[in-house]
C-alpha cells in the first residue's frame, strides 16, 4: 500500500481571519466615517463689493460687510491688510462658529485723499482657500 501522507497547509498569521477583519474594519471606517480634514471653517461674504458714491473730502465712509461661516469648524479672522493708513477696519474679536455670521466694517477717511478711490482690503483668516478680498469704491470731490 502507498505511503499517504497528509499534509496541513497553515494559513500565515497575516492572512488570519482575525487580521483579515480588522483590515476590513479600518478600510470601512476611513470610506464611511468623514475624515478631520473635511472639518473646516468657509468664508462667506454677502456682498463682496460696495460703491459709496460721490463725497466731500474730509468725511468718513463706513462700509459694512456681513460675513458667514459656512463651513463646519469656527471661523477666525486674524488680520485685515489694507493699502494706506487712511482705512481702518473692525474685526470681530470671537470666532465665527459655524452656521453664524458676523459683520465687519471698514472705515475709509477721505481727509488726505480726493478723485477717483477704488481700494481692497484683504482678510486673512484660518479658511484652507485662502485670502478673502472686500473693495469698496467711490469718488472724492477736492473741495
């Protein structure tokens, strides 16, 4: 009678089906659960744009700008960068939390100024896009 040998295969441990379903689970759990990247703060502005028209020069334009998180995460406004000392703007001191909207306003002194004025101003804030730019413009009369 031939000699009958039975040979056991093993599975290598790293095809175990204990090894095999936790694989499966942390696949499935980066495909179903939303990852921490996508939680982030949006930049909205109403009205990105404003005209104040014609003024005298010496008198104080205030722009108000209503701006939103539209995103998941708050909302922080750092910095405003503006083209010369003659525009200030107000930033919110809080977060924006998501969903919420606040409103910023930028003050313009036309005292050292006259003619045509177009200026930007552009907010920094932890939004992954990037910059946000706010212009306002409008004409100065010299007397």
């Amino acid at each position: 009678m031939a000699d009958q040998t039975v040979y056991k295969t093993q599975i290598p441990p790293v095809f175990s089906p204990g090894v095999f379903y936790w694989a499966l689970f942390v696949v499935l759990l980066f495909h179903l659960v939303p990852v921490r990247s996508s939680a982030q703060p949006k930049f909205e502005i109403a009205e990105t744009k404003k005209n104040f028209g014609h003024v005298k020069r010496g008198e104080m334009i205030k722009n108000i700008y209503e701006i939103r998180n539209a995103g998941n995460q708050p909302l922080i406004i750092t910095s405003a960068e503006v083209a010369c000392s003659c525009t200030s703007v107000d930033l919110p001191k809080e977060p924006i939390l998501p969903g919420k909207q606040t409103i910023i306003t930028v003050t313009f002194n036309t005292t050292s100024v006259y003619g045509r004025q177009d200026r930007i101003v552009v907010l920094k804030s932890n939004d992954p896009r990037g910059d946000m730019k706010i212009r306002f413009k409008g004409s100065v009369s010299k007397e």
